[in-house]
C-alpha cells in the first residue's frame, strides 16, 4: 500500500497524528496547520520533522492546496460554536468559518481526497453546519458538510462515540465523521440507542462495568503533592466536586477549564483510599470552617496530572510537552484536545473497510 498523504488541519497538540500512528495505517503528514502559537510548540516538540504552518485556514488558496497533494484530511474543526454549554452561534459564530471555507474549497480542488476524518464535540451533529444548507447557503457557494460530502461522491458514516467504548474509564462523548471517495456505502449499518441523561447518571454512580479498567492503571507513581486541593477551594466546593478513586472505572471528560474551576470541568481524585468519603461528608454538619478543611483534607483529594489525563486520552508515553509549558496550558490543550484510541480504531475502519467498527457501549451511538 502506498503510503497515504496527509493533510492535518486544526492540529492541536498533533492528537491526531498520534492516531495515525496508532492505526499503523502507511501514511505520511504533508503539513499541520493551526494557529494556536501555544499548541504548536508542543506540536512542534513530539514531531520535529513534520510541516507545521501557524496560519488560518483561510489564509491558504485552492492552489497552496493542491500543491500539498493529500490524499486524506484529518480535522478537528473549532468546537465552540456547538457545545452545549456555549451560545450555540453554529454558522454565525466566526470561529465556524475556516470550516465553511474548507467546505467550499473541497469541491474544487484538482484532486479529491480519499479519506476524511472529522472529530467534535456532541451537539455538531443537529447544527446547521452539518446539515443542509438553505437555497441562500447554497446560491453563495458555501455548501455544508453533508451535502458537500454527498456532492463529491463520498460515502460516510458518522458517530457519537465514547472512550469507554474501548473500556477506559472517562467519558468523553464526541461526534465522529469517517468518509471515503467510493460508491459503495460503508459495509455497517447498526444504529444503537443513547441512553437518556438520567440512565447514564445512574450507570456513572454505580461504577460496576468490569469491561472498563480502573483509573489506577493510568495513574503515575511519582510525587503529586502539589496537585493536592488548596484548603479554601475545598471548603466552598466540597458538594460540587466529582470524586473518585483509582480503583473507580470511570471519570468525567476534562476540559480545558481543569485546574482553574471545578464545577464541571473534570472529576479529582481521592488518594486516601481508606478512608469512607460518605463518613467525612456526614460529619461535616456543624462544624467551624476550620474543622471542616481538616476533615476534607483527609481524603487527599487532589487534581489529574496533565500527564494522567494524556493516558486517559490515549497520547502515549512518548508525548510530552516543553519545559516552559505551563500546568495551566497543558491542562487548556488537552481539554481541547481528542481520544487518541477512538480515533486510531476509526481511521483503521475508515481505510480497511471493517465490518465492525467498535464495540459501542450504551453510551454511544452510529448516526443513521
């Protein structure tokens, strides 16, 4: 197989890249391009020898693309104008219009690609930048990404997919696109069923799938203190922390807000495994302020270390960051960053033609 050529848009941190390696698949990445200065040094630091542009996507001309000469595209195009917790400005958000640009280069270019990869987050895939477009959409050239796809003859198949599907225990639901230049559809057709919020809130209390690991198997063993829980951080969000522990099979997604808020942007970790947090949590009734910071601080609870959550995205252990990288910057670029694993499973379905893509847990779904 010749190796494919590949074109790595929205790079990041390269998670992508990371999958490509992952899969095996003979490819080489003809260029990376993103504008995060901060990302492109870690980029730049796990693969020196790749061609990294720090430019906008529309800041490149149908010609600069042809001359890349790629053969597949792997993107993960801004999330922000589609997640749930945002405003939701879908095509009138500007961050969406490296995409809409991208969308009306693809048609034009001398050679089509063969392969395309897309990755976002869950709510992409009822935004009208995934669906059809208006006939005012369409008479201003700006296509959008179905029937873009569909326009160029691609077959493809779309996901909201989980890394507990592959038995890790985070929850990182995202929406997932594999497409391929041919006629015949992808040899899959299984829809599954999303389980409603208050079902997957009920399964994430129980922790008791053994066919997802323990955290313990992604934890470092060298010294954390200094992740430990400040005392004042503590005593005001003691009822808002997600706590588990390394034998738990589970743990919220991480984002990028991770180290500097707590509600909602990731779960801690209890390190004093003896000790019942149920017993500390009853005894705090009552209690001056002080009393209550030493009865929390029993549990030793304390934050992911950047590194523990690249192994629970899947970055192996070769992937590092530069020196002068901060806590607060490695916590923000793999907030904003993928499962490594998920993608490498998918992009090997998308190029071997697998007849099963994943074991989907009742997390995660194939579009229709």
């Amino acid at each position: 197989m010749e190796p494919l050529r590949v074109l790595e848009l929205y790079s990041g941190i390269g998670g992508m890249h990371h999958a490509l390696r992952e899969s095996c698949i003979p490819a080489h990445v003809v260029a990376a391009i993103d504008v995060n200065t901060v990302a492109n040094e870690v980029y730049k630091h796990n693969f020196p020898h790749t061609h990294l542009l720090a430019k906008t996507i529309e800041g490149i001309s149908l010609e600069e693309f042809d001359k890349l000469s790629f053969n597949m595209i792997l993107m993960s195009p801004p999330c922000q104008p589609f997640t749930r917790i945002g405003l939701q400005g879908d095509m009138t958000d500007p961050r969406t219009n490296s995409f809409l640009y991208l969308l009306d280069i693809l048609p034009r270019l001398q050679k089509l690609p063969k392969y395309i990869l897309l990755e976002n987050v869950k709510g992409f895939e009822v935004s009208s930048t995934r669906l059809a477009a208006c006939a005012l959409t369409l008479s201003l050239s700006r296509g959008l990404l179905i029937e873009t796809l569909e326009a160029c003859g691609f077959q493809y198949q779309e996901f909201l997919l989980s890394p507990s599907s592959l038995g890790i225990p985070n929850s990182r639901l995202r929406y997932f696109l594999i497409a391929k230049l041919q006629s015949e559809p992808f040899p899959f057709q299984a829809p599954g069923q999303l389980e409603t919020p208050e079902e997957i809130d009920r399964k994430r209390q129980q922790d008791s799938d053994l066919s997802v690991q323990m955290l313990k198997d992604f934890l470092e063993d060298d010294d954390t203190d200094q992740y430990l829980l400040p005392p004042k951080l503590l005593l005001r969000y003691a009822l808002l922390l997600d706590i588990v522990k390394p034998t738990s099979r589970r743990s919220m997604c991480f984002t990028k807000g991770y180290g500097s808020y707590i509600e909602g942007t990731g779960s801690v970790l209890q390190t004093a495994e003896d000790v019942q947090i149920e017993d500390i949590y009853k005894s705090l009734a009552d209690l001056p302020p002080d009393e209550k910071i030493a009865k929390l601080s029993m549990l030793k609870l304390r934050y992911f270390t950047p590194r523990e959550i690249a192994n629970l995205q899947g970055f192996p252990p070769e992937f590092g960051f530069p020196e002068k990288t901060t806590v607060k910057q490695r916590y923000r670029l793999l907030g904003n960053s993928l499962n490594v694993h998920v993608v490498a499973k998918l992009l090997t379905v998308c190029v071997n033609d697998l007849e099963v893509p994943l074991t989907l847990d009742s997390n995660s779904k194939i579009l229709s």
